[in-house]
C-alpha cells in the first residue's frame, strides 16, 4: 500500500534552515507527481510546492518563492523541501502528498516551529 513518511521537522529560529523529507513506497515513486502541504494551528491545509514526477518542473506557493525550494531522488523514492529564511509564520505541520488513481495519500507529517 501507499506509505509516506516525513522527517526533518523541528524548532528553529527565525532566519534558519530546514530540510524535510518524505520517503515514498508502495507505489512506482517515479511516475507521479508530488507536492508538499502545510497546515498551521486553525488554518486550512494549504499547498506550498509541487514537482512533476521527472522534477523538471516546479510550483511554489507565493509565501514560499525564493526560500523554499522543492526536489526529489527518483532513485531513492524520497521527496525534499529545502527551507530557507524561515519565518515564524511558515510554522505548521508539514504533510508531502500523491495523488495516484483519483486518490490523494497523505504522510503523517512532521512539525516545523520558527521561534527565538
């Protein structure tokens, strides 16, 4: 079955760095797309990035342009999220996402606070 598992969450200070990641299997990680979610303390889940399954090609949230910066290991069925210049603002749990035959599949996610 699909199974996504992130990693990489944590507490850091304003102005610091993340890198999260999100082992996939269960699926052929290679041919799907994927995306990486957040959800803050009573906010919707919101979308902050996305790549196609060759990583040509990348979507990013306008909060997130220019500081974050999504990619992925098709050998390694992982997905990454590169956090820079993070702000207490961009604190929420972290989810990766595929959808694959009309389905969405889900992480449990991994909490990321910015802090001083």
């Amino acid at each position: 079955q699909v199974q996504l598992v992130e990693s990489g969450g944590g507490l850091v200070q304003p102005g610091g760095s993340l890198r999260l990641s999100c082992a996939a299997s269960g699926f052929t990680f290679s041919n799907y797309a994927m995306s990486w979610y957040r959800q803050a303390p009573g906010k919707e889940r919101e979308l902050v990035a996305a790549i196609t399954s060759t990583g040509r090609t990348t979507n990013y949230a306008d909060s997130v342009k220019g500081r974050f910066t999504i990619s992925r290991d098709n050998a390694k069925n992982t997905l990454y999220l590169q956090m820079n210049s993070l702000k207490p603002e961009d604190t929420a749990v972290y989810y990766c996402k595929v959808r694959r035959n009309y389905n969405d599949y889900w992480g449990q996610g991994t909490q990321v606070t910015v802090s001083s």
